[in-house]
C-alpha cells in the first residue's frame, strides 16, 4: 500500500535524531482517526528528515495507533450528530477529556494538535491554554462553523485557545482568518489518502465484479446512530432499485467492525444481492458505479474518485425539531462537495426527503441518464481544483514543526 507507514524506511539516509518531541493529538470518530493517522505518517516523515526523535500521544483510532501513535484512548467510536444523539456520548466523553487531562498535567508535550471534534477538543484545548500555556495549540480540519456556527461567540472561544489554524477549504481560511486567527490553507488531506487507492479496473477485477454489472456502494454509517436512522432507509430503496435494475449488486463497506452484524442481518432481512466488506473500503469505492452514502467525509472522497452519488442524512424527529424551531438552525448544504462549490453538485436528500422512492429516483438517473452523469463529472472536476495539491499532509506536518523552532 503506497500510504502505508514504515517508520524504518530509509533510516541510513538521514542523521540520527539530535531532539525528543512529544506530540498530543486529539480527535474523535472514524474520519477523524483516519485524518489524524494520515497527518501522523508525515509527522514521522518529516520528523525523520529534521533528525527528531518523535514521540506522538493521541486519542484516536485503530488507524492511528498503526500510524505510530501510542493510544490514550480510542475515540473513533464515540461520535454522534444531532442534540438527542449525543447523550449518551456524554459521560464517555468527558472521562476521556478527564484521562486526557491528567496525562498532560503529568506529561506536558511539546505541541497540542487538534482534529475536528470541536465539543471535546476545545475543553482539552482551554485547559491546556490554563494550565501550560506555553504549550502551542494547532487547530487541524477545524470544525465548520464558516458553514453551521449558530453563536459568533463559538468562532472566538476557538480562536482565543489556537495559535495556529491549518484549514483544509479555502472558504474557511477565509473565515477564520476575519475572525483573528493565524491560517495557513494546506489543502485537503484526502487528495493524499487517494493516492493509496487502487484503479477503478483493478478495484473491479479484486471485487470480482465483470463488465455487466452495476456496482453500487452503500455507505449508511460511521456512527451508532446511523444504522437506525439512514440503513432501513437506504436498504428499503436498495431493494427497490434492484427490482428494477437486475444488473445492480450491492456493495457495503462496513467502517467499524461491531456494525457487521447489524449490516448483514439488514442484508438478509431486505433480500439484497450484497456484500459486506470490511477492510476493502478503496477497493469498494473505486470499483463502483454509483454511491448512495451518508452526508459526510466519504462524500468528498467518493466525489475525487469521480463516482456519482446520492447523499441522504437524517436524525432524529425531536433533534430535528429543535434544530429548526428552537434554534433555527440552517445550513446552505451538508455535504461536503456541495460546500466546496456552494451549489448542488451532488443530491442531497435530508431528514424528511430522505425517502426510498426520492433516492430511487435519483440513483436511476444518474446510473442511466449520460447528461446527467456527465455534468457530475464535470462539476467535479471544478471542485477539485479548490483543494489544493497533493502533499497536503506534509505541508501540515512542516506547519507544526516549525512552531517549535
């Protein structure tokens, strides 16, 4: 895998390490393990080049810890969307931010790098910006509030206990910036990710999948609260496409491994010509003709792989409610492509929309209608060009390095 890490590569090209670093990096759910381990293989990469002896702590993931992050805690299961969601994240949470802050009252690192995860990293942050402020705070993959921030004042609270903002959208450069933020836009971490990934030829041939048959990935969850509002929904309109397309088959790549029985019991009870995959999420992506996918990362990435898609979301009846009648909370677009471009390149069906029949009616169009698919195509490609170049996450690495010089 070209974007494996091997921390051994090409030691005797480089000087010993003259400096120790300790790093803490702090993130949550599964994009985020997944960023946070991307951006740990080039914190060792450049590490290496400078002659550091790197040492990195992290709340995170799997990916991470296979990154070279020795794990304080994993957190890539603990993320939800939505007001009545998040409860029973709570408690988990704050036992994790309380791990995390008697570890660096004991052990206080050179550098305090954040992933997305805003609720749980700006606690970690202000109490690090309290007790050791001599400790520089780096805000990567910051959350977007340039697109959903219903208080001004949650834009500042961030802004007051980061010292350096890495943006990843140019749009929110933009934002944080006005706000008195120190930016630098690196680009987005995915156009790295992708490299890794195999040809839309090779991905078939490894899935088996012949000339004749439709792929169509399903990607309903990264998190708990996902299989109960976005798979019935999602498989119920699986079924029905395959009634009417006999060439379709069903490929679902499963983001977390105690969601595989849920997903393949939903497999057998709804009658799909599916597959559960774990571990074959590139090949999955890259092989397939369609997508229909939770609102989210994946969008984007199955946005650069140039596979059209449907992107559906929905929460729960009370938190909707709340958001809209309480907090009147609005947003242009949730998903990401259609945030990079500010316009509907990608169908979004939420909350009420997010019908089988309206996601049956757009996945047909885009796998039979040529016009249609084209102009994805093309929109993509326009998007594309707003996420900068490849090297995203080495760039982001030689940002944080330098703030210790």
């Amino acid at each position: 895998m070209k974007g494996e890490f091997n921390l051994t590569a090409g030691l005797s090209a480089h000087p010993p390490p003259e400096r120790k670093v300790r790093l803490f990096l702090s993130t949550g759910e599964v994009s985020g393990d997944l960023q946070g381990a991307l951006l740990a293989e080039a914190l060792h990469r450049q590490a290496l080049a400078q002659g550091i002896a790197l040492e990195i702590v992290a709340l995170g993931g799997e990916r991470m810890a296979k990154a070279g992050c020795t794990l304080l805690g994993d957190t890539s299961g603990t993320g939800s969307v939505g007001i009545v969601e998040s409860l029973p994240y709570i408690w988990p949470a704050l036992q994790q931010q309380r791990c995390a802050k008697q570890y660096l009252q004991k052990n206080p690192p050179d550098l305090l790098v954040l992933i997305d995860y805003v609720g749980p990293n700006r606690a970690i942050a202000t109490y690090v910006k309290r007790q050791m402020p001599q400790v520089p705070v780096v805000y990567y993959i910051a959350p977007q509030m340039w697109v959903w921030s219903l208080f001004e004042s949650d834009a500042a609270k961030l802004v007051a206990v980061t010292d350096r903002l890495l943006a990843i959208f140019p749009e929110e450069a933009r934002y944080f910036r006005e706000r008195g933020a120190s930016v630098t836009w690196v680009g987005h971490p995915l156009l790295d990710w992708l490299q890794s990934f195999p040809s839309r030829e090779q991905a078939r041939q490894s899935l088996g999948i012949d000339g004749e048959t439709l792929a169509v990935a399903l990607l309903p969850a990264s998190r708990q609260q996902e299989l109960k509002y976005l798979l019935p929904v999602m498989f119920e309109a699986a079924r029905q496409l395959q009634e009417q397309l006999p060439q379709v088959r069903f490929w679902i790549p499963v983001s977390l491994e105690r969601f595989r029985g849920a997903v393949e019991g939903a497999i057998e009870r709804y009658g799909l010509r599916a597959i559960a995959v774990f571990g074959q999420s590139r090949e999955v992506l890259a092989a397939a003709d369609l997508a229909i996918a939770k609102s989210g990362t994946v969008n984007l990435e199955i946005a650069l792989l140039n596979v059209p898609q449907v992107a559906i979301y929905r929460v729960s009846p009370l938190t909707y409610w709340l958001a809209r009648r309480v907090l009147n909370f609005s947003i242009p677009f949730m998903s990401p492509p259609n945030l990079v471009q500010m316009q509907p390149i990608v169908p979004e069906l939420l909350q009420e929309r997010a019908t089988p029949a309206a996601i049956v009616g757009e996945s047909l169009d885009l796998l039979l209608n040529a016009r249609r698919r084209q102009e994805t195509l093309t929109n993509y490609q326009q998007m594309r060009l707003k996420l900068g170049e490849v090297g995203v996450c080495d760039r982001a690495a030689q940002e944080i390095f330098q703030l210790l010089v």
